[in-house]
C-alpha cells in the first residue's frame, strides 16, 4: 500500500494535481478538506478539539487504508494548527500498518501563488481565496513540513505534467481493478 502524500503551500496546485494522480492509478483520493471540512462543521477551525480530531481522521484512514492494502492520494497544506510531529506520526501509523508513505512536496513562487489564490475555483472547496491573508500567513512564518522524496514546481509543470512526473518517479502502479466509490 503506497499513500501518495502531496503536500505544499497554499494555491501550489495540490487538489488538481492529487485528483491527476488519483484518476491515473485508479487510487481514492482523500484531500485534506474532506476532514477539515467535516471536523470544521461541529469545531471552530484550531481549537483543541478540532487539532485533534482532524488528526485522528487522518491518523485512523491511514491505518485501515494500509492494513486492507488500499493504496490512496492524500493532500496536506502544513501550517501552524497542525501539531509537531505529525509526519512522522503519518509514517509510522503507515509502515505500522505494512504500508509505506511516499511524501511529494509541491513548490510555486509567491507571485504565482498570488495569482492562483483568487481564482474561483477555490471557493468551491471553501478555500483561501485572499491575497492579503495569504501575505499574512507567509509573514507569519510556518508549520513542520513533511519531508520530500520528490519536489515538484509547480509553475513550470503543468498539473497534468505534475500528476505524470509523481507516477512515473515514485514507479506507482494502477490499482486493479479500479476504487469505486459506490
């Protein structure tokens, strides 16, 4: 069981690129805001509650993901509510469970990811879509960032290029036959 672990900085690129990788192999796919969305809608964004919850979801789908060998795509934008650790406590629930975590790190330029936050697009998702906020978050220094075993620009590749790049360097295989979800 691989978990494909794409994460980056806001507007890099992550949910389009992650549903590339998803289709391609035939992986679910299990963007960051499924969960956050969830745990948000009963806990107010950075409470207590909410850190902890957000990361028992993501912990316990790991870990049945990789016990029934379910392999799965996973997006991840690091800041500051997310505890330190939790890369590593990702690997370990992972490998705990015989799978193994395949980290992707997406990179963009400020001037283009300036560019991307206000498109609309990204409020379907309920995403950060203001320049001025986003300037704050970058003047606010950051999170833990997870490791990378590949490293992507996403301003010079497109996300279909991107989606082709991860496959091909990672050497992931298609899930066969595909994941339904229904």
């Amino acid at each position: 069981m691989d978990l494909v672990f794409i994460h980056g900085p806001l507007a890099a690129g992550k949910l389009t690129i992650a549903r590339n990788v998803a289709e391609g192999l035939r992986y679910p796919l299990f963007h960051n805001h499924l969960i956050v969305d969830a745990v948000a809608a009963v806990f107010p964004f950075g409470t207590e509650a909410f850190v902890r919850l957000r990361e028992q979801f993501w912990l316990t789908t790991f870990a049945e993901a990789a016990a029934l060998g379910r392999p799965l795509v996973f997006t991840f934008a690091p800041e500051p509510t997310v505890p330190a650790g939790f890369p590593r406590r990702v690997v370990d629930t992972v490998e705990g469970a015989g799978g193994r975590v395949r980290f992707v790190a997406l990179t963009v330029s400020e001037a283009e990811q300036e560019r991307r936050i206000v498109a609309e697009d990204r409020a379907r998702y309920g995403k950060l879509r203001s320049v001025d906020v986003l300037r704050s978050l970058r003047a606010g220094g950051g999170a833990e960032s997870p490791p990378a075993e590949l490293t992507i620009d996403t301003d010079v590749l497109s996300p279909e290029q991107a989606g082709r790049r991860i496959v091909e360097a990672l050497r992931l295989t298609p899930l066969s036959p595909p994941y339904r979800a229904f």
